[in-house]
C-alpha cells in the first residue's frame, strides 16, 4: 500500500507536506503564523515550490524523483504529479466533502445521478462513485480526465462503469443539460475565480458563478432528496458570500451550512484552505 499524505507543519506564508516518500514545501498563503516544527525539519525538505508573480513559479529539488508516484489520502490511492502551479493533484483539504459524498449517497438509494464540475483529477467523482451514484465528471482539461481515469485504475474496488468522462466547458455542457431534461440529485462543483474553457471561452467567478448556479437549479432533481456542495478559494467569497448566492438561486428551498475548509497537521492544529457551502433540500 503507498504511503499517507500528511501536513506536517505550516507558517511564514508556506507549509511543510509529506507526500508519500518526499518531503515538500509549497505555498501557503494564509499562514501568517510562525512554523511550530523546527527549522531543520523543514530544510531536510526534498523539492520547495518558488511562486512567481503570475500565479506559477518551478520546484527546487534536492533529491532525485520521479515525474509521479502514488499516495493515499482521504480513503483514496492517487496520483502524485508536481506541476507548473506548485499542485499535486489532489486538493486535501476537500476530504472531508469526499466523505460526505460517499455517505449521503449510500443513504438514497438507488438511482442516485451525480454531476461533479471543474471536477479536476477525478476524487470527488470516485466518492460519489463510491456511495452508488451514477456520475459524471466534467472538467475543461483533457489533462485531467485522464488523470482522473488514471486514479480510478488505482482504486480497484470501483468499478469502470460507474463514471462518465467529460471534457467540455462547464457553462456549455450544463446549459445543454437544462436542454435535455438532465436531471441530479448530487451537484457538486469547485469553480476557479478564472479560468479557460475547452474552446478558449473565458471565466471569471464574480460573473459566471450566478449564472451556473441558476442552471445547477435547473438540473436538480428536487422530487427527491438532493444536495449542492459548493466550494471556493477565491478572495473575497467567505462562508456568508456563498451562502447568499446559493439562497439568492434556490430561494428557500433547503437548509445551507457553510464551513472554511481545512487540511489537519501533525502539529494538531489546522491550515485553512477555502470555503464550502452545502444545501441539503427535497423530500
């Protein structure tokens, strides 16, 4: 079995990771505080992330590595691949939503239809796959869905069947969705603040996210039971911002919490990582 990811320590601006065999040391923009652990903890360290202006930056190694490898996090085996924007693959701080996939699904039923968008390198997905949902994964990058078709061969207890694999700009496929009559119980989605659809079709959060909100209404089966996870890291969208949009869209129909989510260190404490709102409506 590969070994755990674990946050080993955060502070001046970075935080200090154990992926698999490799230490890493990569950005962490709200950790204002001091580091707990000691500083040669964190120099044994064998790639750090260097952030540039723009929103890249390139990985300083020290020991040899290769271009990826395998760890297991939040209940899953994935992919580990270091890219140009100081990721990984994998966003740990959402496995707390993965789970409450895995677990609202089991309680439905059967029948169950998910629909995952900006979906990335497919973990979410597989939750949902896991409590029994029919899903489907849509993300603007080729890139991804076949990363996310990578991490579903690690992951032998799902079966191949239970996720359709899409690459195609979200606004134009769920658009096409309201067309068809798509109907899901589950909507999760995790949008950029900016980012480039398949065609070069241009968004940007403060004005996309409350037209998609409205077609996620739209495509939510509410004969039943259904749920709208929707999570965030953009500036300036805080637990109340998501709440409001989601209540401005499906009006009073079902309870909203809102929560920052956050990654657990061995130190015992918490590195916040973004927003998530969750609307639980239907029967």
């Amino acid at each position: 079995m590969s070994e755990e990811y674990r946050l080993l320590d955060s502070g001046h601006l970075m935080k200090l990771e154990q992926v698999g065999p490799f230490r890493l040391v990569r950005p962490a923009l709200n950790a204002f505080w001091a580091p707990s652990l000691p500083k040669k903890e964190w120099d044994a360290a064998d790639g750090v992330f260097i952030r540039n202006s723009s929103g890249g930056g390139r990985w300083e190694w020290r020991t040899a590595h290769p271009e990826s490898w395998q760890v297991r996090w939040g209940g899953f085996e994935l992919m580990v691949k270091p890219t140009g924007f100081g990721h990984l693959g994998f966003f740990a701080e959402q496995f707390r939503n993965w789970q409450f996939f895995s677990e609202w699904l089991k309680k439905q039923g059967s029948g169950v239809q998910a629909l995952n968008l900006f979906a990335y390198s497919g973990v979410g997905s597989m939750a949902m796959a896991r409590g029994g949902a029919k899903v489907c994964h849509l993300d603007a990058a080729k890139g991804m869905i076949e990363w996310g078709r990578h991490n579903l061969t690690l992951n032998k207890s799902l079966s191949d069947d239970r996720i359709r694999w899409i690459t195609d700009d979200v606004m134009k496929f769920v658009r096409r969705e309201v067309r068809r009559g798509s109907k899901y119980n589950l909507i999760a989605l995790d949008p950029p603040t900016f980012g480039r659809g398949s065609s070069g079709q241009v968004w940007k959060i403060e004005e996309d996210l409350p037209v998609l909100l409205d077609l996620c209404r739209q495509i939510t089966d509410t004969s039943r039971p259904f749920c709208i996870e929707l999570s965030c890291h953009s500036p300036g969208f805080t637990p109340i911002v998501l709440t409001r949009l989601l209540r401005q869209v499906f009006g009073a129909d079902g309870s909203i919490s809102a929560v920052e989510m956050s990654i657990p260190e061995s130190t015992g404490r918490e590195l916040p990582a973004g927003i998530s709102a969750r609307l639980l409506g239907g029967c």
